[in-house]
C-alpha cells in the first residue's frame, strides 16, 4: 500500500489571505495619509488668506505667504498654544 503525500491547501490560502489583507492595510494608511495632507493643505487656505488679506494692509514691512507657509504657521499655532491639560470627570 502506497501513501501519497498531498499538500496542504489550506497553507497557501492562509498566506495569500495574510498577504491581502497587509495589502489592505498599506492601502487604508496611504489614503489616510492622503486624506490628512489635503485637509491640511484645505484648512490652511483661511490661513492664507487672512495673512495676505488683513496683516500685509494693516502692518507694513510683512510679505505675502504661500499655501505651505501657511500650513506651517498652522502646525506650528498648534503645537504652541495646543493646551496640554487633560481633566477627568
């Protein structure tokens, strides 16, 4: 009696289901990625605007800025008055 040796199916589809749903993964993280650039680059036209419009005309000697000026004016507002305190109810 002769036994053959049948491999196991089972292991492929396991690692090819491991690979998609890494595949999955990558995916969701680059467009949350995307999605936090170009909300950021989104909110930080207001920021732009306000600086060109109102404090070149109010303060002489202040240049105009860019969009990506203005992002980091955000971030760096942000990480300065960003309030630190945490309370518990």
């Amino acid at each position: 009696m002769q036994h053959f040796i049948v491999p196991n199916q089972n292991l492929n589809t396991k690692e090819e289901n491991k690979m998609e749903n890494i595949v999955k993964v990558i995916g969701v993280a680059m467009i949350g990625v995307v999605i936090i650039i170009a909300s950021g680059l989104l909110f930080s036209l207001p920021v732009m605007w306000l600086w060109n419009g109102c404090l070149i005309a109010a303060i002489p000697g202040i240049k105009s800025i860019g969009w990506l000026q203005a992002w980091g004016i955000m971030i760096l507002c942000g990480l300065l008055f960003k309030s630190s305190v945490t309370t518990k109810n």
